[in-house]
C-alpha cells in the first residue's frame, strides 16, 4: 500500500513494549506520530528516541500521541528504553512497536527498495529508513518526512510542523516558509478580501494571491 496525504493510516493490532495495541484504537481522537526506527541499541536511533522523550510535555500540550517502530522485539525494546533514558535524561513513557515480521514497516512502506526484493531477507538485514508520519484526529495521514539512514531527524521540525498543521487542520488557512507560532498566517483564496477580513481581521495584502493575516490564537 501507497500512503498518500489524506490516506487512512492502516489499522493493525501490534505487540508493543507497553502491550498489545490496535493502532486506530490506540490514536482514538488524538493527533499521533508514528517514527520508525532501523534497529534498538543503535546509536542515530538512541538519540532520536532521547529527544521525543524530552518533548513529552510538548507532545502532550499539543494533545498528541507518539509512538515508535523498530524490527526488534518487546523485550529488547524495553532493554533499550534503559538507555534511552539514561542518554536523554528522562523518561520514555510513549510505546514502542515490535515489528519483526516488517508487518508495520511494509503496510506503512517505509523499507528501502531493495527489501521488497524476493531474495529472502530478513528482519536482520531489512532496516527501515527513518520515516515519520503525522496523523490528524480522524486517521488521515497529515504529514510524512523520510530520512536515510545516516541522517538523525531534527524533531524540532517536527514540532513545528505539527503546530502549523493543527493551526491549519480544517481550517482556510496556510502558513509560510520557515513559519512558527505566533508569526502571520497565510489566508486561503477560498475567501475573498471582505470574508477574509470578517474571519481574521484586516489582511496585509502583499500580492493579489498572497494575503497575511495575525495568527489567530
């Protein structure tokens, strides 16, 4: 399956370090974000997951969930989550999912091309690259970002990102290059200037397509 913005997420049932979940279940009216990781005990990996844990109280204030992937098994995942913590400083409170069948990693197609090749590979020498998904409330894939191997994700960005899809999420609304919360918004140009103005106050029109209003907080 081919994730597209707007798909559906899959829906799966997963053992993870924290229990059994089904993920729509488990997303319930949340935001979520599903990160998928190589392999456990490895070093790139360690400080990502070290850094959504020290965003545990952003996630939350953004009513988001978080939630790994990696081909590893329960029990390694929570020998992880030792140094996870001692790395970051913290706990790391959010689940991580043990996908050592590939089930999740190919259902959300997050392998690299080579491991979809019939040549008998395995869990061991199939690693996932480095995806990320943002999921709205409704299970509709909002946001994807996949990274190589070799290149830690700044989830800053991520944080960012999701501020401006839940400022935009159902909403006529856009929001520019490099923007973060509090900075002007870009309006939709399903309104014209009176109803724009009506909905988010007066506009700083800087071309005819491009109208800035005040975040509306």
């Amino acid at each position: 399956m081919s994730l597209r913005i707007n798909t559906i997420v899959p829906n799966f049932t997963a053992e993870t370090d924290k229990g059994t979940i089904t993920f729509h279940d488990w997303i319930g009216d949340s935001w979520a974000i599903l990160f998928s990781h190589p392999k456990d005990f490895t070093p790139v990996c360690t400080t990502e997951f070290g850094a959504v844990a020290q965003l545990a109280d952003e996630w939350a204030a953004r009513g988001t969930k978080v939630i790994g992937v990696s081909v590893d098994g329960v029990e390694e995942h929570k020998g992880w989550k030792k140094d996870i913590e001692s790395f970051a400083g913290t706990t790391a409170d959010f689940p991580i999912i043990a996908d050592s069948d590939l089930a999740v990693s190919k259902a959300f197609d997050m392998l690299p091309e080579d491991a979809y090749m019939p040549d008998g590979r395995t869990p061991a020498d199939s690693a996932t690259v480095r995806s990320v998904f943002i999921i709205s409330p409704d299970k509709k894939v909002q946001l994807m970002m996949t990274y190589p191997m070799s290149v830690g994700r700044n989830f800053a960005e991520i944080l960012r990102a999701l501020d401006a899809l839940q400022k935009t999420y159902g909403a006529p609304l856009a929001t520019p290059a490099n923007w973060v919360t509090g900075q002007d918004v870009v309006v939709a140009l399903s309104l014209d200037n009176d109803a724009a103005e009506a909905k988010f106050g007066a506009l700083d029109i800087k071309l005819p397509y491009l109208r800035m209003a005040k975040d509306p907080k």
